[in-house]
C-alpha cells in the first residue's frame, strides 16, 4: 500500500492530475498507519501477518 501511495502522488505531480495526488497521500498514510501497527506486533484486521 505504501507503493502504490508512493507511486500514485508522483505520477500525480507529474502529470498534474490532483486526483491521482490526493488518493496517493491517502494510500500513503493508511499504508503508514498499518506498517505501524503490524511492526508493533498488534493483529491488524484479524491477521496477524500481511502477506
């Protein structure tokens, strides 16, 4: 999820589509947020493991 945040906001700033932009800095928090809480060792969602 981190990735593809990563991956949609550059490909928004490069080409100024402000969609694209915003859904990769969504992605890119949520993506956060879970890395967070996995590394944490909690159970995400009921799993313990995102593979």
């Amino acid at each position: 999820m981190l990735i593809l945040g990563l991956v949609l906001l550059l490909l928004g700033f490069l080409l100024s589509v402000p969609i694209l932009w915003t859904i990769g800095i969504i992605l890119l928090i949520v993506g956060a947020v879970l890395f967070l809480l996995g590394s944490t060792g909690r159970a995400v969602g009921g799993r313990r493991h995102w593979f």
